[in-house]
C-alpha cells in the first residue's frame, strides 16, 4: 500500500509526458470528457451472491464495495498526466497551467469512486491547482445529470423499447439471449468452480439459461433479474480481479484460462449493458440529461476543459444515443466501455475558419493495468476515433461541429 502511495506522489511531481498528437492546420479550442471511473472494488461485499457461486477466496480489495481502488488512483493520476501533456502540446494549456474557474468544470455523479476518478484526475492534469470536484447531491445518491433512468411512461415508448431489447436475442428475445450466452456462460463457471460453491447445494450448478428479464420503470434505471444479472456480477467481479492481481493465474483462481475465454467472460458483461442501456429508445431516453449537459459545456463560453465522471452505462447510452458505429476497442479487454475509458469530444478551429469535431475514446489497454505501466511518449494510451451514422468527417477525420450539434440537438429534443 505504501508503494503505491508513494507511485502517486511520484506521478504529481514527474515531467510532463512527451505527446506528439497535435493537428496540422487545426487548433484545439475545447475539449469535454465523460469518463468512466477507474478501477473499484466489486459492488458486492462478503455473504452476496459472489461467495456463494464460488469456493474459491476472491481478491482482498484495498477499498471498501464499490469504492476506487488504490490502483484505480494511480492510473487515473497517470491518465490526467497523460491529458496534461496532450492539452498543452497543443496550445490550450500552459505547462503547470492553473486553470481560471470559468476554464474548467469538473463535475462527478455523487459515488465514492466517481468523485474520486475526478479528483485524481485533475490531480494529474494540473498538479499546482487545487480544482474544485462538483458533485449535487449527498455521497452516495446517484445524480439526475447521470443517473440512467426511465423517464417515459408512454406505452408507445415502452412497446418499442421493450421490442428493442428483446431483438438482442434474435427471434427468441430473452430466451434468446442466454442461449447466445450458453459459450460464456460454461467458461464462467468452469473459473469459478460452480459445481462446488456453497449454492451448488441449492441445485445452482450452472448460470440459468432462459430466466431473465427486464424490467422499465419510470424514475429508475432498466434492471434486469435472473441467470444474466447474476453471471454479470461474477463477470464484473473478476475482470476486476484480472487488472488487480499480479498473478494471472490467482485472477483465475488457480486456472489457467486462454485469451479467448478471458474475452468471453468480458463479454458478459459488455452484453449486459448493450442489453439495459443501447437499445435505440432506451438510450435516448436515459442519456438525454448527461447530453444535455455535455452540449452546454461544448457551447459555453470561456469553457477550455470539462470533465464529466459516470459509469459505463453512461459512456455506452450517450454513444448508442448519438447514432455511434459499431466498434470493438483493440488491445482491451473490455471492448466498449473499459472501465476508466475517457469518451473525448473534442473541439477544433480549422484554418478554413470554420469549427471541427472529434470524437473518440482513450483508455490504458488491459497490459497497461495489469503492469500498471507509467505512460509516456513510447507507452501511451489507446485512441481510438468514433463514427456516427449519417455524419461524413472531412480529410482528416474530423466531423463539422455544426453536424455533431445538430446531432445533439436531434437527440435531446
């Protein structure tokens, strides 16, 4: 614990990174980043349903449920660094710069590990400022801005939405969807030795295929019961564990598991959130606040720098929202949505005279948080650029500001 202590230290204190990514012909007026928070103990403590699946003994975390980690502050520390270096290599902030209060914004849903992402990120990116981390409400109440909820009783709405989310399974709807999930489902338990947990003797030897089901309620967050839920909590609990023990093999409880089936595991949970939080009408409904507020720091005056910190179903409802692509992220793990994942809207002023955008997502890859590597000009993080259907980026990849706010503007209204 103390040597990571004393790695954050380090990281305030050391050089800014050599960043070579500035735009020929172009300068950088803004930028806004919705991030998902950094690494965090699993949601679930001692006596959840994550002992009961498994008698193998889960990693001991350094903090408490749902907290950030200590591995969590440094990367995060390291990624502000990184945003440090790529802000002033091209021209928005000074070295060591102390940003003006109407500058910046910095504002965290109302966790522990939301707050906490933000504060080690700022930390990182200006080291001599001591930024203020907005958040609205009591710790431990989730914010309006990011809290993905149903905000339609319309039964046409919920007709549509509920289609949407049963098409994930193909003709089979949910059924569907945990028979897709059956390959996952058998490397998940194979890991966690399910045959002989403690709920094996409740006859629970195996992720229940064709028990799920989604639930859309006005005021709360899509929710899902059943086998799918309960694999995304032991998914989620050891992807985890994968970036936080240094043993690969003790990630795995003692197995030792491919790539593939690491990725498989993954995927369970990605699945999960495509399933609560992509489906078209979903997103538009439950990231319509958080867009809101992204569109208004794009527009506001004086703005250099936001940074908006929320959850992966953030992160993945505002792309599905906003018409993005399909993409799968190279050397991560987690293919959507990392967790730590900064989605970077980014605002130029070409040389024409005219406004450009660019959107794309900077994350560590999965070596990077295992190896908790220090980010530099030879060993930075992934960038990797976003489409948008319907939206045609000029030469150089870069969208017409106009068309990315006439997108927001689509979306929210």
């Amino acid at each position: 614990m103390k040597r990571i202590l004393f790695a954050i230290v380090l990281l305030l204190s050391s050089a800014a990174l050599c960043f070579a990514g500035e735009r020929d012909g172009y300068t950088l007026e803004e930028m806004v980043v919705l991030s998902r928070h950094n690494i965090r103990s699993p949601l679930s403590g001692g006596g959840s349903v994550l002992s009961r699946i498994t008698p193998c003994e889960w990693f001991e975390w350094t903090s408490a449920p749902g907290e950030l980690s200590l591995k969590g502050a440094v990367l995060e520390t390291q990624m502000g660094q990184y945003f440090s270096s790529w802000a002033e290599s091209e021209g928005l902030f000074g070295r060591n710069a102390v940003p003006l209060d109407e500058e910046v914004l910095f504002y965290a849903n109302s966790l522990q590990r939301t707050i906490a992402t933000a504060q080690y990120f700022s930390s990182g990116m200006f080291p001599l400022a001591n930024v203020r981390i907005r958040h609205d409400k009591t710790i431990g109440v989730m914010d309006p801005i990011f809290n993905p909820q149903i905000t339609c009783a319309d039964e046409r709405f919920l007709s549509e939405a509920y289609s949407q989310i049963e098409a994930f399974g193909g003709e089979k709807g949910l059924r569907g969807i945990g028979e897709k999930m059956a390959p996952n489902y058998a490397v998940l338990e194979k890991v966690l030795r399910m045959s002989k947990s403690p709920a094996a003797a409740n006859d629970t030897v195996r992720v229940p295929l064709h028990d799920t089901s989604v639930k859309l309620t006005p005021g709360k967050e899509p929710s899902m019961s059943g086998g799918f839920k309960m694999a995304t909590s032991a998914a989620d609990a050891l992807v985890l564990q994968y970036y936080e023990e240094p043993s690969l093999r003790a990630a795995s409880f003692g197995r030792k598991i491919s790539r593939a089936q690491w990725e498989a595991i993954v995927e369970i949970k990605d699945r999960y959130v495509d399933v609560l939080f992509t489906a078209p009408a979903v997103a538009r409904n439950v990231a319509q606040p958080l867009l809101a507020q992204i569109l208004s720091e794009l527009r506001a005056s004086g703005r250099k720098f936001s940074f908006l910190c929320g959850h992966d179903s953030n992160v993945a409802s505002v792309l599905a929202a906003l018409g993005c692509k399909e993409y799968l992220l190279p050397d991560a793990l987690e293919k959507k949505t990392p967790i730590g994942c900064k989605l970077v809207f980014a605002k130029y002023l070409g040389k024409d005279g005219r406004e450009y955008a660019e959107v794309l997502l900077v994350y560590a890859s999965d070596t990077q948080f295992r190896q908790s590597c220090c980010f530099d000009g030879k060993n930075a993080p992934a960038r990797y650029s976003l489409s948008f259907e319907g939206l045609s980026p000029n030469e150089d990849g870069l969208y017409l500001w106009s068309d990315l706010e006439a997108r927001f503007e689509e979306v929210i209204d």
